[in-house]
C-alpha cells in the first residue's frame, strides 16, 4: 500500500469537489455549441489518452505506482498530462454551460488542484525514469507548443 502524503490527498480532495461544484447549478446555455465542442473534446482527449495509458498504469494521486510505465506514444508525444488537460476540457465546457460565477470558481480551483499535483507528479517521473527530464525539455504540460 502506498502512503500518500497529506498534500496529495488535498490536492485529490481539491480537485474532486471542484468537479462537483463545476456541475452546479444546472442552467440553459446562450451557446449550445461552444459548451459541447469544447467537453466533446475533453471527452476524445480522454479517451485518446486511455487508449495509450492503460487504467492500471495511473492513479487519482501524484504519486507512481510500483509497476507504473513511462508513455510517450498517443497524446504523450503533444502533451506530458493528457488526462488533466481533459479534465479542463470538460470542465471548462461546463463553465461555458452553466455561465455562472461557481462554475468558473470551480475551474480555478481545479486549476490549481492539477497544477499543484503535476508539480508532485513530476518529481516523482524525474526520481523513477531517468529520461523523464529530457522529456521534460521537449514536451510542454498541458497545450502543445504554449505551456
């Protein structure tokens, strides 16, 4: 069993009551589209990413798993976290969805749920794959080419 450290578990705790909060309160959108578009592509990112990540190689927690692989095939090879890019995704459709001010709170908080965990989870990739810091380098966080 692995022991997490207190700041994991509030970076979990953080980022799945955003989540929550993002779906209240549940309204009709000015602009279907956007707000579809926008979670249809969180929705694919996630998917694409599942299709090269298997489920038993990652964990709601920055920490890694024991028998975890380093993936650089798929969305990896755009992206070093493609899952958390499409949990913005999604949420973000959300926000567009239900135009209101704990819709967008809820995004900011889960932006720093996730920032908080990637800069975990990357100390962690740079202590168990010794190339993890090339990869580093080459391949922006979240949004190919900006960050």
């Amino acid at each position: 069993m692995t022991h997490h450290p207190l700041a994991s578990h509030f970076f979990v705790l953080l980022q799945f009551s955003s989540i929550g909060v993002g779906f209240y309160p549940f309204a009709d959108t000015q602009n279907p589209i956007a707000w579809l578009a926008i979670t249809g592509l969180g929705v694919l990112v996630g998917i694409y990413t599942l299709m090269h990540n298997k489920l038993g190689n990652f964990a709601i927690y920055p920490e890694i798993l024991d028998n975890a692989n380093f993936i650089v095939t798929g969305p990896y090879q755009w992206v070093r976290h493609p899952m958390y890019l499409s949990v913005m995704l999604f949420m973000l459709g959300m926000v567009i969805y239900n135009n209101h001010w704990i819709n967008t709170l809820s995004l900011i908080t889960l932006s720093l749920a996730i920032l908080g965990k990637m800069h975990k989870e990357e100390q962690y990739l740079q202590t168990r794959f010794s190339n993890y810091a090339d990869y580093m380098r080459s391949h922006k966080r979240l949004i190919p080419f900006i960050y």
